[in-house]
C-alpha cells in the first residue's frame, strides 16, 4: 500500500477521552472511530490487525479439529426462554422488538443457539466428538464501557461449543481449547497465563480464564511467578491424544495462578515469598465446562452404545478477538507508539523516501516495494511529500516491525537503512539484502 493512497486517519494531539495507552495509540494510529459509547468503527488499519488475529484463530481451531461455522448476531428470545438464561442474563442483553412485535436480542454469547443447532441435527453417539465455533460480534450492555475495544459492548468474540457423549470425552475437549489457546496467543506474540477461575452459579473447578499482565488490566490476580517461564513455543502436539493434552494442561495449570474470585491466601502462602506475585491482568479469553446445563432443558440427547438417549456434556470456549488490540498494545508499546508483534502487524514493514520528488530515491523505493510485494510481504511505503521526521514519528507510531528508510546518500553507495522498531537498531544493507533478510 502507497501511504498517500491509503486512509489512515492520524491525529497529531492526544485524544482526552483516551485513559490508558492502547485506547489513545489506538485512537491517535487512526484504527478505530467511536460511534457510540462502546461501539466503534474498525478503520482500515485497525482493521487489518483484527482479521489477522482472527486468522490465526481460525488457523489454531482448525489444527485443534475444530470447527468454523457462521450464526447470527440476532436470536429469537424463545430459545433463551428454553434455558431459563432470558430472564436470568439482566440489563447486560440488548432486547430488541421487530415489527411483529417479536422478541429478539443481540446474542452476548451462543450456547443456546448451538444447543438448538445440535438437537435439530445430531442424534448419535456416533457423531461425537463435535466441536463446532465462530468469529461473530456480541453485544453486551456494559454499565461502563471503557478503554476503547477493551471493554466494549459491541465487540468480537470467538466462542466455541464442545458436544461430547462423557464427561471425560468434554475434558479432553476442554485440554484440546486449553492448548490451541496457548499456542494462539503465543503466535500474537502474548504470554497469556491460564488462571483458575470462578464457576459462577454452577461451580466447579472445570473453567480457566487467560490473562496478560498489564497494569491496567480490570482483573486481579496472584502467581507464582515460576508461571511466567513457561512457554509452549513450537513443540508438536496430536490433538487426538488425551495423554498429550492432559499433561499440557497439568503442566500450564499446576502452580498457583488465580483471579480474586477464587484466590486462596492460604494456599498462596505456601509458595516462596520470592516467587508470591500480586498483579493486575486483562482476560483474554475463557474456557468452561459444563457438563448437561444447556443440553438438559433444550433436549440435546444423542442416542448411546446402549440404545438410551442421553443428554450430551458440553462446554463452552471464548477468544476476546477484538480485545486483543488493546491487550497487544498494552503489553508492547513505548514512548513513541505501538510495537506490533511479527504474527500480528498490519504491514510487514514501511518504506520511508526521505526526499520525495527526487528521480532516484522515487525510483529505488518504487523498485523495493515490487520487490517486497513480489515477496509475499506487504509493505507500507511512505510516498507523501513530508519532512523525514513527520514520516518517521508515523511509522513508529504505527508499529510495524520493520522500516526500510531510502535517502539519495546512501543510494549512492547501494545502501539503505533496516532498522527494528523494537530495539530501533540499524544496519545499512544494499536493498537486494533487505528484502532478503525480511523474506
Ligand atoms: P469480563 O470479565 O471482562 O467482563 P467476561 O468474563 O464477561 O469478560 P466471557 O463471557 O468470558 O467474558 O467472554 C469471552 C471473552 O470475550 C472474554 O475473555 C473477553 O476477552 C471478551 N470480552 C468479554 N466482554 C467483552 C467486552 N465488553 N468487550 C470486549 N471484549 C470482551
Ligand atoms: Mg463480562
Ligand atoms: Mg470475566
Ligand atoms: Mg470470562
């Protein structure tokens, strides 16, 4: 993409309603527009970042031998009804009234669609396991939606169901997000920590919550700081071996890591003081078992070896997509603007001409952008007419890991500039080694 053809809406000043430092790079990076409170426009830079998330989910569900589907934003009330949840879910569910004076809402999460789904289709046992999910926005009516897409009440979410004859089968499903989530984060380049969390009014121990520690995450939570050691990184994992899932998740889940909802300070206790750390994190994602809650009153049985129906043991799997963003930025950013990771940066690398105009500089940069392209990288190239310093201050703004910087002194000598927006190192490479070391 040529920068003067593009529409990246940068705004010079601070943005006042902006509290904490993803919302205003976010904001000042022209990514995202507010409509409304909590709802925003996804500009094509913010824009780009969110379906590369996205992409990687998807890529990390399909590994894990789950599912892409596609449901509706709206769903019909009768269904919530089913599961009791219509009355139960509060101000939080945006009801709405069509014509027909129907009642509808804008679905804040997706089992009881999915149950419904499930029974109108699936009768066996012999059509388990299944794990079906998608990509959708929800809405939730925050008291306070804050921080930009962090807490929004439009935002998207991906949220998958498992469907499963036993218990044990719905475990492993559990250990198959648990891992799958552990390595998507790792590919947006976050240390996400599954935390054991509250399981609300139906309890038990079968749900964690990942976070990234930011301090100005909303949810406090205490680790053994041994945690943070662990990385899943790029070993092989067989989704189909419970063995292989099980110990991934004793080995992610074995030290002490909770949210104050279920923090235990005896049990803190017991872990050297050196390694007891109190902090704050921002939640990420979510995963849950829960047995027979949905698939009981919504009649989602399937027929067993036996010949009984049985009602079948779900759970359900949530990936804050568009919170993302912003845990991202707070977790790689500095004074100057965003550092986006390689997995998730919206161009590969910028091009910046310091003398716009000039027939070789123009001609050079025009050569490494086809050249880049050709590649398979995408560039952003700098081609307005501004002072260096104005194009400079953008690019590290904007974040991209890597900026190539084109000026007719070192054309002269075949050279241009590589330089790393994380460490904002410098080498001078001929343009031929450039693209070669972005490859
Ligand atoms: P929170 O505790 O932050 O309100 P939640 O526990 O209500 O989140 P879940 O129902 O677990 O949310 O949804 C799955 C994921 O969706 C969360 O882990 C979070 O990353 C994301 N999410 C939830 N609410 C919002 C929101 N209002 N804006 C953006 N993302 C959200
Ligand atoms: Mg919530
Ligand atoms: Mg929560
Ligand atoms: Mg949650």
């Amino acid at each position: 993409m040529r920068l003067s053809r593009y529409f990246m809406p940068v705004l010079k000043e601070d943005p006042k309603e902006a509290q904490i430092v993803s919302h205003r790079l976010m904001l000042r990076a022209g990514m995202i527009k507010q409509q409304a409170a909590g709802i925003y426009s996804w500009l094509p830079l913010g824009y780009k970042v969110l379906r590369r998330i996205e992409q990687i989910v998807h890529e990390e569900q399909a590994r894990a031998g789950h599912i892409a589907m596609l449901m509706p934003t709206l769903q019909s009330a009768d269904l919530w009804c089913e599961s009791g949840r219509y009355d139960d879910y509060g101000e939080e569910m945006l009801r709405i009234k069509d014509r027909h004076k129907r009642d509808l809402l804008y679905g804040p999460t997706n089992e009881e669609m999915i149950t419904d789904i499930f029974r109108s289709h699936v009768n066996s046992y012999k059509d388990l396991p299944l794990t079906l999910y998608h990509i959708q926005w929800k809405f939730r009516d925050e008291i306070r939606p804050r921080f930009g897409v962090m807490r929004g009440r439009e935002f998207l979410m991906k949220d998958g169901y498992n469907f499963d004859l036993t218990k044990e089968d719905a475990l492993h499903a559990y250990n198959r997000h648990l891992v799958s989530y552990l390595r998507s984060y790792e590919r947006m380049g976050l240390q996400a920590i599954p935390m054991r969390a509250d399981g609300g009014p139906i309890g038990g121990d079968y749900t964690h919550e990942f976070l990234v520690l930011a301090e100005t995450g909303e949810s406090e939570v205490f680790y053994d700081s041994e945690i943070t050691d662990l990385k899943f990184g790029d070993r092989a994992i067989d989704y189909d071996d419970v063995a292989e899932c099980q110990a991934v998740l004793e080995e992610f889940t074995s030290r002490y890591a909770r949210t104050d909802e279920t923090h235990d300070a005896a049990l803190f206790e017991q872990i050297p003081e050196t390694r007891r750390r109190q902090a704050r994190g921002i939640e990420v994602g979510q995963i849950f078992y829960f047995g027979t809650k949905y698939s009981e009153p919504m009649g989602a049985t399937v027929v067993g070896p036996d010949g009984t129906r049985v009602p079948v043991h779900m759970g359900s799997h949530g990936i804050g997509v568009s919170r993302l963003l912003g845990a991202i930025i707070e977790a790689s950013h500095d004074d100057k603007g965003i550092i986006w990771p390689e997995g998730v940066t919206p161009f590969h690398v910028g091009i910046v001409n310091l003398k716009q105009g000039d027939a070789s500089t123009d001609g050079a940069c025009g050569a490494l952008y086809a050249e880049l392209k050709a590649q398979g990288l995408d560039p952003l190239y700098d081609d307005r007419d501004e002072r260096a310093g104005a194009k400079f201050a953008t690019m590290d703004l904007i974040g991209l890991p890597w900026r190539i910087t084109v000026g007719p002194r070192g054309l002269a000598a075949n050279k241009v500039e590589l330089t790393a927006r994380r460490t904002g190192e410098s080498v001078e490479l001929s343009p031929q080694e450039a693209v070669a070391r972005l490859k």
